[in-house]
C-alpha cells in the first residue's frame, strides 16, 4: 500500500509539473511579462498621420492545389484573384507558399507529378498577366516535390513552370523611398521527394541552414525582414541551433500546409519565443483563403480573408495588440501618431469609413489616396491598459464589412495566443513523435525483461484484474517461444528495415522506422515514427496482449479448437467452477420442465394462490440475477464462500420457479399451461445463460454480460403479463393467430403489387439484342428467364390463393370473436381444442404463400393449398361442434366452407393440366 501511495504522489508531481511547463510555454496565463527591448532605440519619428507616403502592402497566398482529377473551381478562382482581386488591391508582391498542384493520382491514394496542373498554373499567370502587374513570389510545398528523383529530374515542373523557376532559399528587397524591406524564402522541400505520405515534414541540412542564415545576416539593414515557407517551423527537422534561432530577426513567418487541420483551427497564429509571429494561412484548396498584409510606418498589420467577399478592410493604425512586438517594430510611433489609418478596397466605390473606439463614434475616416482613409485622433486619450478599435466600411453596391482588434498605447501590455494553436505551432512534433515512440519501446522492453527475471509473486484471496495481469506477463516472460517472439518484434520494429520498394519514381529505397535511404540520400525519420507509434500501439502492444490474454486462459485450463472448448477441471479457480457447475444445473432443468406433468394432488386449485405464488418466485429470480450480475461484474471477485452462497440462492429461486409450475394442473387448461410452461423455460434458460457470461468474463462490466441479465429480467416482468384463465389464453394465442396470416397475406399482396408482367419480357429482350441474339421466341413474348417473374398463368393462380389467404384471415377472425362472445371459462378442453387446429393455420398459410413465389410450381401450390383447406375446414368443423357456436347453423360458417371450397376449386382447374401431365 505504502508503495501504491508513493507512485501516485510521484505521478501527481509529475502530472501537476507538466501542466506547470505547459502554462508557461504555451501561455495560458492573462498578461505576460513585456517582451525583450529592442537592441537599438528607435526613432518615434516619422509617426502615422496624414501623409500617404511609408505604406505599402502586399498579399499571401497558400495550399492552391490545382488538380487534374478534382474540383475544376481551384483553378477558375485563382485565375479571378490573379485578375479580379489583384487588380483592386494592387499589392507590391504576391507571396504563393507552396502545394501550387495536388500531385495526386486519379483514385486519390498515390501521388505523381501531374504536367498538366502545372500547365494550368503556368497559363494563368501568363493569361492574367499577374507577373506584370506585381511581384510573384511562388516556392514549392511538400505536394509541388512529390514522387520528384531529384531537382535536376525533368519531372520537377517547378523548374519550367513556376514563376521563380530555380530551386532553394532566395531573398527578395523590395525598395521604397521610405527603406528596404526584405522577403526570405524558405525551402524545406525534400530532395528527393518521396511518395505520399513520408513527405508531410520539411527538413534542412547544415548547407540550408548556413545559406539561411547568411540570407538573415544580409537583411540585417533592411527596415524589416519576412520570411515566407510552405512548412510551419513545427513540421522543419533542422540542425542545431534550429531554425527559428536563424529567424529570430524577422518581423513575420508567413507559411501554410496545415489547412487550418480541416476546419478544427481557422486561426492559426503564434509568436516564437525569440519574437517573430508564425502566421499559418488557411488553404485556398477547400476554403479560398488568402491574406493581406501591410507595412504602414514600418507597423506590421495583416488581415486573413475569404475569397470573394467584399469591402476588404486592413486597420494599420493602432495595429492590433496581439500581433504588435517591441523588438521589431517602432511601437512608440503609435503614441505620436495623429491619425488612424485604414486600407479598403472594394468592387465599388468607397462611400463610408466609420470608425468607433469603445462602442463611442469617433467620426468617419476620409479618403486620402488609392485605398488609404484617415481620421484624426489624439492617441493619449487611450494610454491607460486596452481598447477596442471597429471601423465599418460601406460601398456604393450596398456591400459593407465591420472589422476590429484590441490595441493599446503601452509598451508593457501584451495579449497571450490561443494555447492550441502555439502547441500546434511551436512544439517540435518530430521530436516529440522520436520520444514517445521510443519511450513504448523502453517500457514494452522493460517489462518484458522483469518479468522475465522476477519470480513469481504469491497472490491471496480471489485474484483481481492486476493479479491476473501480472500472472498472465510472468507466463508471457518466462515461456522461451512467447517471451523471444515479442522481444525480437520490437527489436525488429525500431531496428529492422520496414520495406524494400519504390520510394521515388524509378528509385528503390530502404524504409526504417529512424529514416528512409534511398538512391545515396539519407531522409531523416519523421512520419515513420508516427508510424512506428501506429504500429506499437495498434499492433504489436495489442499482440502481447492477446497473448498474455491466451496464455491466461490456458493456465485456466481452456483448449482452443475450430468446433469445442475443453476444460480442465483441476485447474479452474474454485469460483468459477461454481459457476459452471450452476450453469450446468439448470441446463439439465430445462428437458423436465419442457416435459413435466403437474403434481397429481386431491386438494382443489386455489387459482389466486398460484399466481401470488408465481409472480413473488419471479420476483425472487429477478432479484438474484441482479445480486449475480453486480458482486460478478467488478473487483474484487467474491470469495468462494460468496461464490457458493451467491450459487444456492440462485439455484433455490429457480427451483421455487420451476415447483410453481408443476402445481398447476391440466384441468385448468392445456393452453393456460403451455403459456406458463414457455415463461418458466424462459427463466431458466435466461438464467443459465447469464451464469455462462459470468463464468467466461468475470469482472468485466461490459455490455455482453448485460443482455443475458437483461433477458432475466424481462422473462420475470413477463409473468404478470400472462392470462389468468384459460380462455384468456385462447383468445391470447388467437390473436397472435390473426397477426401472423395477416401479415403473411399483406406479403402476398405486396409482392403481387409490386409485380411488372413485362419485366422479364423487357429484360430479356434488351440483353439478348445487346448480343444480336433476339430469336423468334423473345420476339413472340416468351422470356426465358421464368425463374425471376410471373407468368401470365401464375398470375392468375395467384388470385384464388389470395382469396384462399384471405379467406383464412376471415376465419380466424370470426373463430376468436366467437371464443370472445361465447366462449365459457369452465369449458376448457372445447377451447384447447379449437386453439390447437388453429394453431395450424398460419403454417399452411406461409407453406402456401412461400409456393406462390417463381419460380411456380403448381403442383406445389395445389399441395398446400389442399393441406390449407383441410386444416380449415376442420377448424370450423370443431368450432361449429363446440359451445363457442350456441347455433350449429350459423350462417357465417357454411359461407366460410363455401368460399375455401371455391376457392380450392379453382385452383384445381388451374393445375389440372400439372396433374395429368
């Protein structure tokens, strides 16, 4: 116990460490510490006002998937953003990061380079004349570098189609009067690029690293630098000191690829702890996503946007707390500028710029050039903590668009990310998925090997679930075959190659769990340990666990064949032999109860005595089965003196059933008694089969063990339910009579209904000229496929055996209305009677229906329908003799002998020629 205790105060520490670390890392907490100053001081000067110079803007766009198998829009959209949209805006440069093209095959499994998405790229650049109109920056992402042998291969489109056409990291300066702003690709793309899905993370060697970090070094006098790149820093495998060290100067890192994790996070935004913001951009594939971000006096400022909507509305001054950092940007400006800033663009005309701080109007903005709206403002009246900045923009088309942040004057205030989205983005995932893979090796071996090692413990008392698991890995450990058989598996998933295939088009590889080798590259491991994790958890854990589960049940003596389970009985604990025993007891009930006669007795029946006395036995087997179920169902098991003691009660509630049972005598009717006979056998035979779950599952709560207690239980609810007289019962048993050949003869007409005379005409027709076979006996109507329709002459049988069907309905109808009316309570043997010949009409009538379905026999429906008219009539010869019938000439009897007499009639014409033939 004391052992117990100090691993769950150890776990408790360690729990309450992590979420401890998880606070602080991911920022759950409110108000954060300021972040780190700037290095150099910077001039507060010039401050936004009413200039309409130190702006520009651009716009990002990521994850176009152009496709030659899907959604034909893709492309239809982008070749109206490249015209429609780029021309309104007017961005100084586009960014596209990456997954240009889909790449994937037609079936949508496999991947290759598509030319002809490429193609389509290519000509809406040039049909738009986008190139001329901005600047288009357009790298590769994962996708853009599937199925690639390597960059120099011809099936690297994004050489010849591409805008930037040349593979690798670049920088771009984009020149101002105002300063120099520069703009670093960032290419992770795999060389080579393998199949789908061992490409989902970037990766960077040394050589990529220092060329990074010489394109940081040479942006070091530009105003500002942002990086651009397919991957998310959290999907990069890179080389000490990391990527985002070598970033650590830039303002922004806009990327994409996560697709906003299918709609689970639209918003996927995050600062690095060095400082730069990570902007991940939804996808244009599915949700037309696109961003537009601003340099407005060297304040950074972006909005992400839908496709299509209109005003687009960008408030560059206050800019948003959120997103605003005092090491890269001149924050000071704010509280001397002099005007709020706002970009709108619209497919009309800018008519109304309203600007609200607080929910109070402040005015409306006016234009000052191209998209630039301004209004006056003296930012220290808003010095003291935060505040809420909406500007609502209005066009001449009526369309308008309300946008607001949080903004703030002080330096010392900053706003926390959603956690979510900085774990998504700032956790290392490949790191993370190399530990914990590693981390269920190291215990799945450590546990096989002390276990090996450990002598077997000396368990006492019934065993619960951890001992039998501990006894089940001692057995696993310490049996050669079983113990080398898991060993060797786990050795052999973390160190033996997992394939030999193609990786790349026309390039074989080697697949290991720590990476892929393939034509002299080495590709670090990635995706393969997400897969090893797969592998461990779904597969080869589930595999020692089954087997210690299999070993377990042979310790206790199962045997496992095609078609029996032997036990040996030396070996059960002793509890569950109990309960096998039980369970074999009242299995050997039930042939005296199907069976039995009552006890012969010369005392008189005392009716209400006998059903007190059935119903508190129902209740007493139903309260057992709940007391079984629930001291079986969890830990710890009873002892074997409970197990004994839970046994005896069961088996003296059902033997009190069963004596119930016997005491009612057949004198009080046959039908009455067969009706508690049925609910008896379905208590015992409940019971047993609850006692069996419980012998083969023992603690386990699980769903299976409840549907036999279930079935106890509604057996017991259902002995209420039963008639208290024998003519109850008749009329009981009639009734379900009616029920089942109405139902039957709805059937018949349903089908006949549903019936097309000349399908099978039509059908045979069509397929035989589809071969140029149409013989002369298809063209003259005589199918061959007879065994799948009626024939005209089975059509017309079928109407005398409804009426037949129908006929029969009548009759069960007026036999139970004439027991109901007439029938008397002591006249017990007369009811038997006419319940047992009526007890035969259903069958003959679902004989008879079953003939009725092609392909048709007539002899066969002649057959039936014979045995159906004999059973009738016999039925309305007893009902007619017995006193349920007080006027042996009642009309309604020989107008039912005369309808069935017809009816067989008829079918004998129809069938006569089977006969003679």
């Amino acid at each position: 116990m004391a052992a117990g205790l100090a691993v769950r105060v150890v776990a408790g520490l360690a729990a309450a460490a992590l979420a401890a670390v998880f606070l602080e890392h991911y920022g759950l907490a409110g108000w954060s510490s300021p972040l780190p100053q700037p290095r150099t001081p910077r001039s507060p000067h010039p401050a936004p006002g009413p200039g309409a110079s130190n702006v520009f803007w651009g716009l990002q766009i990521s994850d176009i998937h152009l496709s030659r198998f899907r959604d034909p829009g893709r492309a239809v959209d982008l070749e109206k953003f490249c015209s429609e949209t780029v021309d309104i805006i007017q961005p100084a440069l586009v960014l596209a990061t990456g997954d240009l093209t889909d790449a994937k095959t037609k079936e949508n499994l496999g991947s290759m380079q598509q030319e002809v998405e490429w193609q389509t790229y290519h000509s809406i650049l040039k049909k738009t004349k986008v190139m001329e109109k901005t600047k288009w920056l357009d790298i590769k992402g994962n996708h853009d570098a599937f199925n690639i042998p390597s960059r120099e291969s011809v099936e690297n489109y994004y050489r010849k189609y591409s805008a930037v056409r040349r593979d690798g990291s670049f920088r771009y300066v984009h020149s101002t009067p105002f300063g120099n702003y520069s703009f670093i690709s960032l290419d992770a793309s795999l060389n080579p690029g393998p199949k789908r899905p061992f490409n989902f993370f970037g990766i960077l060697d040394q050589k990529q690293m220092e060329e990074l970090s010489l394109l940081a070094k040479e942006s070091s006098w530009s105003n500002h630098s942002i990086w651009f790149g397919h991957f998310t820093t959290s999907t990069v495998l890179s080389p000490s000191p990391g990527l985002r060290s070598i970033m650590s100067s830039a303002t922004a890192y806009l990327c994409g690829h996560l697709h906003t994790l299918g709609g689970l996070m639209p918003v996927l935004h995050t600062r690095h702890f060095q400082g730069p913001l990570e902007l991940e951009l939804g996808d244009w594939k599915n949700n037309r996503r696109y961003r537009i971000f601003a340099f407005d006096h060297d304040l950074f400022s972006f909005a992400d946007l839908i496709f299509g909507e209109w005003p687009v509305v960008l408030i560059t001054n206050p800019k948003s707390l959120l997103y605003s950092s005092a090491k890269h940007e001149p924050l000071e400006r704010l509280l001397h500028s002099t005007h709020i800033r706002v970009l709108a663009f619209s497919l009309s005309s800018i008519t109304s710029v309203a600007v609200k701080i607080d929910g109070v109007h402040l005015g409306q903005a006016s234009h000052l050039s191209g998209p630039i709206f301004i209004l006056k403002w003296n930012p220290r009246n808003y010095s003291n903590k935060t505040h809420n900045i909406e500007v609502i923009v209005q066009d001449s088309a009526g369309r308008s668009k309300s946008v607001h942040h949080i903004f703030s004057a002080r330096e010392d205030i900053q706003l926390r990310f959603d956690p979510l989205a900085s774990f998504i983005l700032l956790t290392d995932h490949c790191t993370v998925a190399r530990v914990i893979f590693v981390m269920i090796v190291l215990i799945q071996l450590i546990i096989l090997i002390i276990f090996r090692y450990q002598a077997y413990p000396e368990h006492k008392g019934p065993p619960g679930f951890t001992n039998l698991t501990s006894f089940s890995l001692h057995v696993l450990s310490k049996l050669n075959i079983s113990y080398y058989s898991v060993l060797l598996l786990t050795l052999y998933t973390v160190l033996g190659p997992w394939f030999v295939g193609e990786i790349t088009k026309g390039k074989l590889g080697c697949c290991f769990s720590f990476g892929i080798f393939v034509d002299g590259h080495f590709l670090q491991g990635s995706v393969t340990f997400i897969v090893g994790i797969l592998q461990l958890v779904f597969f080869n854990i589930p595999l020692m666990g089954y087997l210690c589960w299999i070993l377990l049940q042979r310790c206790f003596g199962h045997s496992f064949r095609m078609d029996c389970r032997k036990l040996c009985n030396a070996v059960i604990p002793p509890f569950l032999k109990k309960l096998r025993h039980l369970a074999g007891e009242l299995r050997q009930l039930l042939p005296g109860v199907r069976v039995g006669e009552a006890q012969e007795t010369t005392k008189e029946f005392d009716r209400e005595a006998f059903w007190r006395r059935l119903n508190e036995a129902a209740v007493t087997v139903s309260r057992e089965a709940t007391t079984l179920t629930v001291a079986f169902s969890r830990l710890p098991l009873p002892s074997p003196q409970e197990t004994q003691r839970f046994c005896e009660q069961v088996r003296a509630a059902i033997k009190a059933i069963i004596a119930v049972y016997y005491l009612f005598p057949k004198d009080q009717g046959i039908t009455l008694r067969k009706l508690v006979r049925s609910a008896t056998l379905d208590i015992v035979d409940d019971m047993a089969q609850l006692v069996e779950a419980l012998y083969n599952s023992p603690a386990q709560s699980n769903p299976e063990n409840l549907i036999p207690y279930n079935s106890v239980w509604d057996a017991c609810q259902h002995i209420p339910q039963i008639p208290k007289d024998n003519k109850a019962a008749a009329l009981s048993v009639l009734t379900k009579s009616v029920d089942l050949v109405k139902d039957a003869h709805e059937e018949m007409e349903q089908a006949v209904e549903e019936c097309d005379p000349y399908c099978g005409l039509l059908n045979d027709i069509e397929e035989d000229t589809s071969d140029n076979h149409v013989d002369e006996e298809d063209i003259l109507g005589c199918p061959n496929n007879r065994d799948s329709y009626w024939s005209e002459g089975d059509q017309e049988l079928i109407i005398p055996c409804l009426a037949l069907a129908r006929a029969s309905k009548a009759c069960l109808k007026k036999i139970r209305l004439s027991v109901a009316e007439n029938g008397k309570k002591d006249q017990v043997a007369q009811l038997d009677d006419i319940v047992d010949i009526s007890d035969e009409i259903s069958p003959s009538v679902d004989d008879l229906a079953l003939s009725i379905y092609p392909p048709v026999c007539p002899l066969t429906v002649r057959i039936n329908s014979a045995k159906l008219v004999s059973v009738l009539k016999k039925a309305l010869e007893i009902t007619k003799a017995s006193h349920v019938t007080p006027q042996p000439e009642d009309s309604w009897i020989p107008l039912l002998i005369n309808a069935v007499d017809h009816c067989m009639n008829r079918i004998k014409e129809l069938t006569q020629n089977e006969v003679e033939s």
